[in-house]
C-alpha cells in the first residue's frame, strides 16, 4: 500500500476533524492508500501533508487544504449551515464514498451538517429545557477526551483520538450502508404506491424505511408491513421531524391487547394498539388491512 500523509491539530480534538479523519481513511483505504495521521502544530509539518484539515488556515479543495478557522471560515450550504473540517472533507469525497451524490446528501444532512453547525458555535435547535440537553455526536467524541484527573500529554490525547476515530468510522460506515439502503428501499415503496388503488393504505411486502417517502405522498395515512411474524400497521405523520399523526388509531383501541383489542376493533386476530395511536398490530396481513381501514373510518 502507498502511504498517505494526513495532518490536523494536536491537543484536544473535536467531532469534526474526528470524522473528517474517519472519513479519509475509509476513502483511501477502499484505494489501496495506507492513511498516516500527524497531529502537530509545527507549521512545516503541515505543509509538507497530503491532506490538511482543521488546521493550517486555508480551504482550498483542489490542494486537499480543509480548514475553517480562517477569517471569514470556508462558506456555507445553501441551507446557510456553515462547514467546518467533516463538512469540507464530505464536500469533496462524500459522493464517491456514499456511492451516490443523493446518498451522500442524505449523511450530509443527517450529520455531517450538525457536527459542523456546532463546531461553529451556531445551535440547529432550541432546547425545551434549560435542565435538558441532546446528547449530540460531539458529545460522544467527547467522552473520549482525558478529564482532569486523567494523564492529558500529548500522548494521551493522540491515544483517545484514535479511539474516537475508531467509533467515527464504525458510525460512518453504518450510516453510508444506511443511506444507500434507504434508498434503494425508496424505488420499492413508490413502485407499490404507484400500484395501490386505495392511496390511504399502502401495504408492504417487507419493513422498508418508508417515512421520507410517505412525506411527499399527502394521501397516505396508514402504511402495512410484516415485522416478527405479524403485520404492523402505522401512521404516517404530518412531518417526519413531528410526532403528529395525519389520522390516529380509534381513542377506544389505545392500549388495548388482544382479546380487548379484537372486541372494541371487530379484528379477531387483532394483537396491540399503543396508547398513543401511531401503532397497531395483527397476526395476518389481512387483519391489518381491515385495522387501517376502521381506523380510517372512525
């Protein structure tokens, strides 16, 4: 294998330069390249990497140079979220990685996009409680981070900077396989709406992932798929960044089990409704046909 000089920063390390890493190895490694990482602030060091990302003070992508801390950073998504390390590093080698540019659309706004957000120091959302925060992929990288109590040379910090690298990649290479499955599952459920005559129900022949799909099909209400030997019906939401369902489950099924449920919902083989309303269950596809189409007319 080739080897490849990749440099960032020594010291204490964040998520975006931590995937950005993550991201580079898979890229070159899939190549046949041996990616080796140098964290430094030795200026000649820098200059002399193949790849330079969260250090240095320039983006310029046709030289591999992939920093934002320069004055006026390294622009912004049209979406005005502005890229840090990950992003730029994504930008340029998130297509051919992900398999497609839509794929690599769909990490990038799932999360290349609040990693790089918050490494700017701009919040994506607003909390419900002061007392309660998300716990965000910068803080798993985090954790890895020595405490005070801990040894916090630089050895320690490149030790538990390969550690997070380690868990960036593993998350990274789950999310690609995600996204390329995601879509590729897409083609399926529009192919049996396209061929549903009741555009309010739509059942599948297995558990795709469904909901992005559903969002711009503004008839839907109940989608049907099988799921540990029974069928499952569920909601379809008004958005899928939302709880609320465009049509609920009967208030008369929530929580109802079994012989319950199959009384008040005349479905005999009826097996579960949560009390929320987004979920219900039977043992046959048919019987859950009929859960959706009550539900629809309640």
């Amino acid at each position: 294998m080739k080897e490849l000089k990749i440099v960032t920063h020594s010291g204490r390390f964040h998520a975006d330069e931590s995937f950005g890493v993550a991201a580079l190895r898979i890229f070159f490694e899939n190549k046949g390249i041996r990616p080796r990482i140098y964290r430094t602030r030795d200026e000649k060091v820098i200059r002399e990497g193949d790849i330079v990302l969260d250090v240095g003070g320039v983006y310029n992508q046709a030289e591999n140079r992939f920093d934002h801390h320069q004055e006026g950073g390294a622009g912004r998504r049209q979406n005005n979220i502005p890229y840090a390390a990950f992003g730029l590093v994504w930008k340029r080698y998130g297509e051919e990685l992900a398999g497609s540019k839509e794929a690599a659309n769909l990490i990038d706004e799932k999360l290349v996009e609040q990693i790089d957000s918050y490494d700017n120091g701009e919040v994506l959302f607003t909390p419900i409680s002061k007392d309660i925060q998300p716990y965000l992929m910068n803080d798993v990288v985090s954790a890895y981070l020595p405490t005070w109590k801990e040894k916090d040379d630089s050895e320690a910090f490149d030790e538990a900077f390969n550690k997070a690298v380690a868990v960036a990649r593993e998350l990274l290479e789950r999310e690609i396989k995600r996204a390329k499955d995601k879509l590729e599952a897409s083609h399926f459920v529009r192919e049996a709406y396209e061929k549903t005559k009741d555009k309010r129900v739509l059942v599948l022949d297995q558990s795709y992932p469904w909901r992005e799909v559903a969002d711009t099909l503004p008839e839907l209400l109940f989608v049907i798929h099988p799921e540990d030997s029974k069928w499952h019906v569920l909601a379809v939401r008004k958005s899928v960044s939302g709880f609320e369902n465009r049509k609920s489950f009967p208030a008369s099924w929530a929580g109802k089990r079994d012989v319950e449920l199959a009384a008040v919902s005349g479905v005999p083989d009826a097996v579960f409704c949560h009390n929320k309303l987004f979920i219900a269950v039977a043992k046959s596809k048919e019987g859950a046909i009929v859960l959706a189409r009550r539900a629809i007319g309640s």
